[in-house]
C-alpha cells in the first residue's frame, strides 16, 4: 500500500515546489528505523532491490516530482527566473533556487533512484535534459548580466581625462600686476611703447646717465644695493663695483634713448630696489612705473595735460593735479605731482565733520616726480637737445595701490597671501 505522502520538514520549506517531495531517507520513519536495525530485514530489503520487476519500493507519490508536465514546468520556471533576473544578485538567488541542492530540479534527480530500472534512464534524461538547459541559460543570462554591468561601470565610473587633474585652487593675480598693466594700457592707448631694462643695473645707467652726481648722497650704500660683478674677488670693495640693483626705473629711460631716435614715447613699470627695511610703509623691493617723451616742441603742458589723462583713466573725471617745484637731477625744471583726492576729492579740508584717510584730510595725494628731460641727459644719449625737448615721471605703484584701494600696511603686498590678492579679482 501507497505510504501516505509526508509532512514535509519545515527547514525545507522553502525549497518546497509543487509535485516535490522529500526523500523517504531523509526523514527516517519509524518502519525504516527498525528495519535498518534489524539485519535480516536489511538483507531483505537489499534483495528487493536488486530485482529487476517489480520494483517494491516504486512509490507514485515519491516520484510525482518525475513526470514529464512536472519536469518541464521545473525547467520553465526556472528559465523564466533566470530570464527575468535583472542584475547579478538576483540571479544569484534564481541559481540558488533552481538549480542549487534544494532546487526541484536537483530534488527531482535524486528521485530517480526511486523509479523502477526501465523508467529511470528515461527520466534520467528528461531530467538531465532539463537542468542542461537550466545550467545553459544560467550561464548565458551570467554572461550577459556581466557584460552590462562592465558596460554600465565603463560608463559611471569612467575617468574625464580632460577635467582639470586636481583641485588645488587657482591663485591670484597680484594687485601690483594688473595696476601696472592698467597704466601700461593708458599709454599704450595713446601711441606709447612698454620699454624694460635690467633689474642689475650698470651704475653708470642708474645715476651717471642720469646726471646724479658721484657724490650724491643716493649713491651710497646706505640707499643702494651693490652687486658685486662676475669678475670681482671677494676683496673688492663692494661700491666700487659699477653694478647695483636698480633704485629707480629711470635708467630705462637712458635704455629707451639709446636704442631709437627720437621721438620716443615709453612707459616702462618695474620692480626696483633699496635699501629700506620692512615695515607699514617701506619695503626693499617696490614698483614704479616710468614714462618718457622725447619730441620735437614738448613742453610742461603735454606733461601736465599726460598726467591729467592718466588720472582720469585710473581714479575717474573731474579730479585735479597740481605741480609743486622740485628737483631732480634729470629733469629741469622738476616737481612733484599731486592729485586731487579721489575718497573726498578735496571736501575734507578744514572739514573736521568729515575726515579723510586715505589722503589724511589734506585734499591732494602725492603721485611721484615729474619734470623736463634734463638737456645734459639728453646730450648723454646722443640726443640734440637744441631739436628735441622730453618730459618724464616716475610714480610709485605700491603708493598708488595704497591709496587707490586703501591698503594701509605694505607688508601685505609682498607676504604673496591669495587672501590680500584674491579680492582685487582676477584681472586679465
Ligand atoms: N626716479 C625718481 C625717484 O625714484 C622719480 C622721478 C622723478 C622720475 C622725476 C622721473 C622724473 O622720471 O622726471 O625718486
């Protein structure tokens, strides 16, 4: 008699599958118990087993799981899974579920044994068959799942070659910079040349040209850095070496007039050097920019008139400069150059409701020297001063960049901080 289908073990619940049931060896019943201990049942048994018909142990319960509708709805099930995996994992759980140990497939297979010897090559194969192509389609929706996450991870996680390579921020433009270039253009505007010379400079071009005397007191060394020269032995006296770092940009000028001929119109901004120390409102190494006009008819006016344009084009209309008498060696006559304040343009004077820092209440602000080419200057370059006549200034950019945007220590603009630079903006 059929033995009645058994509960099935609640830890294979669920591998459970319609038509499937457990191995009666895996449960052991109580009958089976005690046929195994008892060795002449055993023997029996065995004898049983080994004939060839009929098969005693045969039972159409166990082997529901064989029949060919149950096999082929395992196998389409299982390729339906598969087939509707949608990435690795998940079918990873299908292969878990249709083809692992507990798969119907698998459990089918061992159910084989069940079957009488002519049954069990046909479901032999009809199962075999049927896990072949499980496996196949396992396989094949392996490899096509692969491919499209290589594809996918080809696709996220590709490298932008043409990004920049690091993120170190951008620097700045140093405000004493862009200012320079700003005059630069002013003057370019009007027909003038950018000249450069040497920041070691041939004393002779620094103060001789210039017609400042051997004896004058910027000479010394107590205002200029000698350099010593390629050829000279530590023994030589430094100030007798002919070489200095240039304390001025005025020795471009002499530069500008030897390499053309008249006229010449330069503007020549540039790094220069003395010997001050450090503090509020000195530094060693500064700016200025340099500006001379040598031509035929030149008078204090073009020089007023220039310096007036220049003013208007760096600080805006309608402020004013004044000339107050000077004197500098290369130039004749000399003066100095104010401008009108540009914070209170002049409305702080006597106005103590009002004060000004910028131009400390006084209405004008100093730009720098200005003057007449000295006709011995001239003479120096080879220049006719009979037929030509120049003008020339010379103003400080650390000065003009003070005021200009109320710097108040100077030490600020050489410490090369990207947060004293950055605020100016980032000038072309
Ligand atoms: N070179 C002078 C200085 O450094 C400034 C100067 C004054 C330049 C008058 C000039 C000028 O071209 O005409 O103090």
């Amino acid at each position: 008699m059929a033995r009645p289908s058994r509960a099935v073990d609640s830890t294979f619940g669920t591998c459970e599958r319609p038509g499937i049931r457990l191995r009666p060896d895996e449960v052991p019943s109580a009958e089976a118990e005690r046929e195994s201990s008892q060795p002449k049942a055993r023997a029996n048994r065995k004898a049983r087993e080994e004939m060839s018909a009929p098969n005693k142990s045969y039972d159409p319960v166990e082997v529901e799981a064989l029949k060919p509708e149950e096999i082929d709805r395992a196998r389409d099930a299982a390729l339906a899974a598969i087939a509707a995996a949608g990435d690795l994992e998940a079918l990873r759980e299908v292969k878990a579920a249709h083809a692992g140990d507990r798969s119907p497939l698998a459990l089918a297979n061992r159910e084989i044994g069940a079957l009488p010897p002519h049954a069990r090559a046909e479901a032999g194969k009809r199962v075999g068959q049927a896990r072949g192509a499980v496996g196949q389609a396992l396989k094949k929706r392996q490899e096509e799942l692969e491919a499209e996450r290589d594809e996918r991870v080809l696709v996220e996680e590709a490298v932008d070659v043409t990004l920049p390579y690091d993120r170190v921020p951008a620097g700045a433009r140093h405000p004493l910079t862009t200012l320079m270039e700003r005059i630069e253009d002013v003057f370019v505007a009007m027909g003038y040349e950018v000249a450069e010379g040497p920041e070691v400079e041939a004393e002779w071009f620094n103060f001789d040209a210039l017609n400042i005397a051997p004896d004058h007191p910027a000479r010394t060394m107590q205002d200029t850095f000698f350099v010593r020269g390629a050829e000279d032995g530590e023994d030589r006296d430094l100030a007798d070496s002919g070489v200095v770092l240039r304390t001025h940009t005025s020795p471009v000028q002499i530069r500008s007039l030897l390499d053309r001929e008249p006229p010449v119109y330069v503007i020549c901004p540039g790094r220069v050097y003395r010997t001050d120390e450090l503090d509020a409102t000195h530094t060693p190494v500064f700016h200025q920019v340099e500006l001379l006009a040598v031509d035929e008819g030149l008078t204090m006016t073009d020089l007023k008139g220039t310096i007036e344009h220049m003013v208007r084009s760096l600080f805006g209309e309608g402020l004013g400069t004044r000339m107050r008498p000077s004197y500098f060696p290369f130039t004749e006559p000399s003066a100095e150059v104010d401008m009108v304040c540009f914070v209170c343009r002049g409305e702080s004077v006597g106005n103590p409701d009002r004060p000004c820092r910028t131009c400390s209440s006084e209405g004008w602000i100093e730009l720098g020297g200005c003057g007449m080419v000295n006709p011995r200057v001239l003479t120096a370059c080879g220049v006719d001063p009979e037929r030509y006549s120049g003008f020339a200034f010379g103003f400080g950019i650390e000065r003009m960049l003070m005021f200009r945007h109320n710097v108040e220590d100077m030490r600020d603009m050489v410490e090369g901080d990207v947060r004293f630079t950055r605020p100016f903006g980032m000038e072309i």
